[in-house]
C-alpha cells in the first residue's frame, strides 16, 4: 500500500487541496444547515458575526476528518465525534443572543433571561433539530471530498484549454502617413512633368 509520504509532492499538495476544499464547503453548508435547524426549533436567529465564528470554528474540527481515508469504526467514530462536537460548539454559539441581550441589566434579569433561554434550548424540538444536522454534515463529509475532486477533474482540463487557446485580439494596422505622402508627391511629380512637355512649338526666328 503506498504510503502519503512515497507520494509525490505536486499529488500531494493536490490532495491537501482538495481537502481543504471539501473542509471549506462541509463547514459553511453545516454552519447554515445548522443555524436553520436552531431557528426552527426554537432558538434565536444567529446574526452573521456568530455565523462567521461558527463557521470558523466547524472548519477547525472538522478538517481533520474530511476525506479520511479509514473506512473502519474508528474513522466513523471519529467523525461522529466531530460532528457532535461542532453541533454542541454551535449550539453554545448561537445560544449567546438569547443570555448575552441582558447581560447590561440587573442581576435578577440575567437570571431570568438564563432561566427562559434554558427551558427554550431544553424543549424536545432542539436537540432533534441538532441531530438532524449532525446527519447532514455526516452525508457531506461522506459526499463532499468526491464531489469537489469530480467538479476539480472537469474543470481543470477545460480552464487548462481556454487559457491554451485564447490569443491576444490582433490590433489593426493603420495606414502609415509616411509611406502614403511619398507616393503622392511621385504621381504629382510624373502628372506636372506630363503636362509640361506640352504645349505650343516655340516660335522660330
């Protein structure tokens, strides 16, 4: 079997960029899929900050297991591992919104806030929406490094072939002044000789 390290480097890299790829989708079609999931069940809508960091965040625990190539239960095990662990991170960050308005206030009202953002997230609705985008994010980690190999293998001989056969538009050659008023002045020059040699005889004396 060949190792990574036997590889050439340019497969290599080619590989590392591949994954990362498949990371960077994974991570933002998850952070979506997630934050649609914690609105409708109950959760508040996440503004784009929390989605930035969520993002973020699921692309760092998440890479390490995009396109793993272990096929057995510990590979499995450790993507399940992941995914539930970037569905609790988002979880935590998108519950912020709802603790963090009433941070500024008095005390009983940032325990009272707490209290009602914890019997929100603790309705039977939330963690059902969370286990439902754990699944998704499993299919993409499943389905993702393909894709993006197959779209980079269609895409690479076609972007490969235009950049080959495209040439610079060919500007047109203008007429050189130069070369054209000589030409005039010869034909002047031959019409005035021409019309010269004409004429009446001189008269004899």
């Amino acid at each position: 079997m060949t190792t990574a390290a036997a590889l050439p480097i340019d497969v290599r890299l080619q590989r590392r960029r591949r994954a990362l790829a498949a990371a960077l989708s994974v991570s933002a079609a998850t952070t979506l899929v997630t934050g649609l999931a914690h609105s409708l069940a109950g959760g508040a809508a996440p503004d784009a900050l929390l989605l930035a960091a969520a993002a973020v965040v699921t692309l760092l625990v998440l890479t390490p297991v995009v396109g793993a190539r272990g096929s057995g239960r510990g590979a499995g095990a450790r993507r399940v591992a992941a995914v539930a662990l970037a569905q609790l991170v988002q979880h935590s960050l998108y519950s912020l919104p709802s603790t963090g308005s009433h941070a500024g206030g008095h005390v009983h009202d940032a325990g009272a806030a707490m209290q009602t953002a914890g019997i929100v997230h603790e309705h039977a609705s939330m963690p059902l929406a969370h286990v439902l985008a754990g699944a998704v994010t499993l299919v993409l980690l499943r389905l993702a490094p393909r894709a993006v190999a197959a779209l980079l293998a269609a895409v690479s001989p076609r972007l490969a072939a235009a950049v080959l056969s495209w040439t610079a538009p060919h500007a047109r050659r203008r007429a050189s002044v130069t070369a054209v008023r000589p030409a005039r002045r010869r034909a002047l020059d031959v019409l005035h000789g021409a019309l010269g040699t004409r004429g009446p005889p001189l008269a004899v004396v």
